[in-house]
C-alpha cells in the first residue's frame, strides 16, 4: 500500500496535535507501509478508543485526519 491510497496525504496531521474531542481518522505509517483504520476513534487519557463503543484499541499512529461519514 502506498500513499496515493491516502487521498491528499496533505490533509493528515501530525499525531501529536490529535484534539479530543471528535471523532477521528487514524493512520499507521512503518516499515510494512501505510495502513487506515477502518472505524473512527477518540483520543483518550492514556491512548485511543473506537468512537461508537468507547473500547480502547492499541495501536500507535502517526498522523490524524477528521473522520469522513
């Protein structure tokens, strides 16, 4: 995967200027590649959760974007 499956990779957003109150796009950029995650999510103390159950979800993103209904 590479990052023409992002869509404008300009719209991502550093991590670490996540906001906590709305629903969210995540992306994890490694050594394999670039994966989305399928479901939004809420930054939480602590970590992340998926947005419609409030369950926590280990992962460890690198960038953001608003969650697109």
């Amino acid at each position: 995967m590479d990052l023409l499956r992002l869509g404008n990779f300009m719209d991502w957003q550093p991590i670490a200027s996540a906001p906590v109150d709305r629903d969210l796009e995540l992306a994890v950029i490694n050594m394999a590649g670039v994966h989305e995650l399928v479901f939004p999510c809420r930054r939480v103390d602590g970590g992340w959760v998926r947005a419609g159950t409030g369950r926590p979800i280990v992962v460890h993103p690198t960038h953001w974007r608003d969650w697109q209904t």
